[in-house]
C-alpha cells in the first residue's frame, strides 16, 4: 500500500534515536467507506491525537492508503494478529474482504512506554472516539524496532 | 559592483569560490543560485545548527549541529536564519560527517575573522528526510516469513537479504528512505516502508527492465509487485 502521510514519518520509523519501537496500526474500513464517513472518522481520529501526543510518544504520523481494495488479513471478527489489537463496535471484517485502509504509526522509546500510556486515565477516557467508529472492520496493531536500510 | 570575493573565499591565487553568496553579490553574480535551490526551511528536523557562539577571548566561533533538540531534555535551541542551515564551507566537513553519522551532534570550529553569516551560506543542502511533499508517499509491505527464516540476527540470510534489496530499491530515482524489521508480537511478520518522491516513482521503478525480487523469503504466493 501507499500512504501520503502529512509530515514525514522518519522520526516515528526510528530516524529519531530515542525512538526504539514503533506503534503500527492498520485500521481497517469497507472499501465502499464514502468521503462523508471517512470525514467523520477522521474527525473522531482527531479527538484521539492531542492525547496521543500529549503523552510520551515521539511523532504521531497517519494516513489514509491510496488503494481501496487491500486484502483484509482479519478473520471472522477475530481482532488483528498483533497485541491490543480491537475490533470497532461495527460489523467484523472477515478475511479477504476488499477494505480502506487508515495507517497509524508512532514512535515511543520502548514498547513498554506504549503500553504505560495504554494504562494511563488519558488514554481510557479516550480511547473510545476511535472504537467506537461504527465502519471499522477490524484494526491490527504492532510494535517493531526498524532497522534503517542505507545508513 | 567590484569584484572584491568574500573574504572568506580569499585564497592564494586559487579561483573566487562563486557558492558563497556573498562573493556572488561582489562578483555581480547574484543570479548564479546553487541547483537544487535549497528549502528555506531546515532539510531535515533531525538535523539544524542550533548554536552559534563565539568563544570569550577566542579567535574561534564553535557551530554546534546535530539532531533536532527540541526535545525537553535537550539543549535549548538558538534559531538561525534559514541561510544558516546550510554551509558552502563545509564540503570538507559537513557532507563527510552527515553522510555518515547524520543524527550524530557534531561541532566545528572556523576562523572568526569571518562572521558566522559570512560562512552560512546556502549552498550544499542536506536532505536526509526531505520535508514531505504533496505527492510524497510511503510504500508500506508486510509478509510472513516462511519458517525457516528470521530477523532475529541483523546477519541473518533474510535480513540481509531483505536489506539488499532495499538497497537497490533505494538506487531507483524518486525512493528516499527504507526502514524494515519484523513485529515483536510475531517475530514471523515483516514490516518494510519505503518513501518515495511519488507513487508514479514507485510505478516506474517496478515497471522498470530490472526491478529485483525478493528471495522466497514469504510464505507462499507473496510477491513485492502485489503489495
């Protein structure tokens, strides 16, 4: 897939030298998602973002994937591979379906600094403006330290 | 206008240096801008000068540079005009240290009988992370590795398998950056960004006469051009 991030994402991929592992998460939406609904998501992303950034992350970056039709890898409503992955309150996707796909990416200092801001008050108040997005399929979520290819 | 050079520039019988724009201004060769223009903006929010003193009782000013240190327990950060981002002086220092150790801090010493302004001068961008343009894209693969690879090792068959063919991707023109590794949640998932100028970038550099493939590395059925 190809996301147009706003800003670029080096930072959160490890470009930033405090940052040793990077919050992955792939969002998942009909490929039928109308403009209109994608605002409304976008919006309630929105309401999430000051949180996250408020806290110790190092770089939020998102985007929407230019293609329409990625594969879902979910299956039958199970949440995504990774850990912390959550369904939306919305239908479940199922594997093969044809969906958008929202990319989030955020760098942290270690994967135990994510999940300090997971436990935190900020976080549980708030959380629900993104799982409560009615046409999300599914989400997966992952942490990897990436390695800089040509340095 | 006379043809004074910079004093910077001035050198025993060697030719005027035009890069500094203080000697274009003496020279009347004002028009002759360095190609690619350079961004008014900083090239990289990792990489600034952020500190121009003048030691006390010092012929030396020190030019401090390195990563972006904005972060609060950094240094605090003195904002330099945007020509003072960039350095036509430094062709012996600055490209040969960003090159190789880019987030590295670094400081030099010039000779002060310049001041700092006269020696900033734009001239030799660096573009680690290029600012992102409008049409500028990240190319994000994930795969499973079949079982008998890893990236546990950085010397691993996969890894540098997975990092040469990065290597190549990034000697198509439009390809910026490449990052890879594999999830901590399944050690098995690969994860491989790749920025490019524009998505046509990336569609010319896979339709291109060679575009190398990936070793079976994936499961079965997976391939880069599907991605």
């Amino acid at each position: 897939m190809h996301v147009p991030f706003a800003a670029s994402p080096a930072p959160a991929l490890g470009a930033n030298p405090a940052v040793h592992a990077t919050e992955v998460v792939f969002f998942y939406f009909p490929a039928t998602l109308t403009p209109a609904q994608r605002a409304d998501i976008m919006a309630s992303v929105e309401k999430m973002r000051p949180v996250i950034e408020a806290s110790d992350a190092m770089g939020v970056y998102d985007g929407w994937a230019l293609e329409d039709d990625i594969v879902s890898p979910l299956d039958g409503g199970k949440a995504g591979e990774g850990d912390g992955g959550k369904a939306g309150e919305g239908e479940e996707g199922k594997e093969g379906e044809k969906c958008q796909v929202f990319v989030n990416l955020v760098g942290w200092a270690s994967v135990d600094a994510h999940m300090r801001f997971q436990g935190s008050e900020a976080f549980g108040q708030n959380i629900h403006h993104l799982l409560g997005i009615k046409e999300m399929r599914g989400t997966e979520l992952f942490h990897v330290k990436l390695a800089r290819v040509g340095v | 206008m006379g043809t004074r050079a910079c004093s910077a520039h001035k050198s025993k019988g060697d030719r005027v240096d035009t890069t500094c724009r203080t000697a274009r201004q003496h020279l009347g060769q004002e028009t002759l801008l360095p190609q690619p223009l350079p961004s008014p903006c900083p090239a990289s929010p990792l990489t600034a000068v952020y500190n121009v003193t003048r030691r006390p009782s010092s012929p030396f000013c020190v030019l401090s540079i390195g990563p972006n240190r904005s972060h609060k327990s950094m240094l605090p950060r003195t904002t330099l005009p945007p020509s003072h981002y960039f350095f036509p002086h430094s062709k012996t220092f600055l490209p040969r240290r960003q090159n190789k150790h880019p987030t590295v801090p670094a400081e030099t010493t010039f000779t002060p009988q310049h001041r700092p302004s006269t020696l900033l001068t734009p001239a030799l961008p660096y573009r680690p992370n290029p600012p992102a343009s409008a049409s500028m894209i990240t190319e994000i693969v994930t795969f499973t590795l079949a079982p008998s690879h890893s990236l546990s090792s950085p010397t691993s068959p996969a890894s540098k398998t997975i990092r040469e063919f990065l290597t190549a991707e990034l000697d198509a023109e439009g390809a910026h950056d490449a990052y890879f590794g594999a999830f901590d949640e399944k050690p098995d998932r690969v994860i491989m960004l790749v920025k490019w100028e524009s998505v046509e970038a990336h569609r010319r550099y896979m339709q291109s006469a060679y575009v190398p493939r990936l070793p079976p590395l994936s499961s079965p059925g997976f391939s880069p051009a599907a991605a």
